[in-house]
C-alpha cells in the first residue's frame, strides 16, 4: 500500500486567517491541504475558488494543495485552479460524462488527477481505465457539502473494493473520519486520510494527525 497521507480539510478552519491555518497543519506534520471547493450547485453551499487558493499557495510557498471539486462543470475550472498552485485536481465521476479527457488535461497542466465517487456511487462506476488513469481515487464518507456529519460506515467497502483493484493508488477518504474512524479506514486500505473538525477542533491538532498518520502505517 502506497505510504500514509494526512489532509486536514480547511473547511473546518478559519478562513479569515487562512495561510496561517494551513502553515499552522504544516507545522504539526500535514503534508498536504484538503481544499474543498463547492460552487452552489454540485452541492448547495459555495465555500472557495482559485482567487483564494492562489492566496494560499503565495502566502504558503511549497504548499500541496489536493483540490476537492465538489462543483457540477469540473472540466471549467482546471485552468484556474493549476493556474492558483493546485497540485491534485480531484472531481467527482457523478459531474462529469468524459473522466479519461478530464484526467488528460488534468495531467497537462501537470497536476494529480483524482476521481471521487459520493456514498451512492458504487466502486463500479471507476472502471479500469479510470482507475489507471487517475493518480488518486476518492470514496467519500459522508454526502459532500459540508463538515462535521457523521461517518458513513457503509462506504468502507468501497475503498476495500478498489484497493484490491488498484493496489498501487493512493486512496482517499473524506467525512466523518477521525481517531474513532481510522482504524476501519486504513484496514481497508485506506492511505490517504481527510479530517476537518477532528483536526481543527482539537486543543493538539498535531497529536490527532500524528495518531491518524500511524494508524494507517501500523
Ligand atoms: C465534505 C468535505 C469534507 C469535509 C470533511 O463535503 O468534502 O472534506 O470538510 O470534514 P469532516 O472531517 O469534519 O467531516
Ligand atoms: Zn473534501
């Protein structure tokens, strides 16, 4: 299995003092920044776009921004969003009918491609050839649109699923997962680990990303 992975999602920070949030992560051993972006109708709430991520990746050089385009037309926004310093462009198979060209030009602007699938997505829908193609896949664990829900069971066997399928991808769960949620996470096969309120709300961020780190290396 690919090496552990932990993404603090930004959605649970405080975006009036974004950069430092995400220096402050950096700080206690995050190697990448969940940035959610949400544009209103993939989802109903609207949180960020390249304007702010560019902010971002000047006001925190070196940064890995892993971009979660929870947004209805992905194919508009990859310009923008290599153009703002993303470095892993990842949009949901639900939103889009052509994901080999979206990964292609993905890979053009030299950025990771991932293909995310919501919980009433099967694992089904990411083919071989997506699968292949795409640098990282993403089961979601809890219906996107906003933080703090509760952690979709359920959706484990998804990850299970493709991590045999794909044994060399990185693989991505987002919502709901924290100290509590890992375990079943990484047995899975779980090695890159999304978590906004777990991280941001607790007292040592860098403890939680330090027990989630290990939970998936042990
Ligand atoms: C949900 C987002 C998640 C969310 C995770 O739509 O994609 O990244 O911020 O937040 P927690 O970890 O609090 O569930
Ligand atoms: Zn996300």
């Amino acid at each position: 299995m690919p090496r552990a992975i932990i993404s603090p999602s930004v959605l649970a920070s405080d975006f009036g003092v974004l950069t430092a949030e995400c220096k402050r992560m950096i700080k206690g051993g995050a190697e990448w920044l969940h940035m959610d972006v949400m544009d209103g109708h993939f989802v109903p709430n609207i949180t960020m776009g390249a304007p702010i991520l560019a902010c971002v990746s000047k006001g925190v050089p070196g940064i890995f921004m892993d971009c979660h385009m929870m947004v209805s037309q992905p194919e508009k926004w990859v310009d923008d969003i290599a153009d703002a310093g993303g470095k892993l462009y990842c949009f949901h198979i639900e939103a889009t009918s052509d994901p080999i060209s979206l990964i292609n030009s993905i890979h053009e602007r030299k950025m990771k491609a991932g293909v995310a699938i919501s919980p009433d997505t099967p694992s089904t829908a990411i083919t071989d050839e997506i699968g292949e193609a795409a640098d990282m896949l993403l089961v979601m664990t809890v219906y996107p649109g906003r933080g703090g829900q509760k952690f979709l069971e359920r959706c484990v066997p998804k990850v299970a699923e493709l991590r045999a399928r794909f044994p060399d991808k990185d693989i991505e769960v987002d919502g709901g997962v924290g100290p509590k949620t890992i375990d079943q996470c990484a047995d899975a096969g779980s090695n890159v680990i999304v978590a906004g309120t777990a991280i941001f709300n607790a007292t040592e961020p860098e403890q939680v990303i330090a027990l989630l780190k290990q939970s998936v290396d042990t």
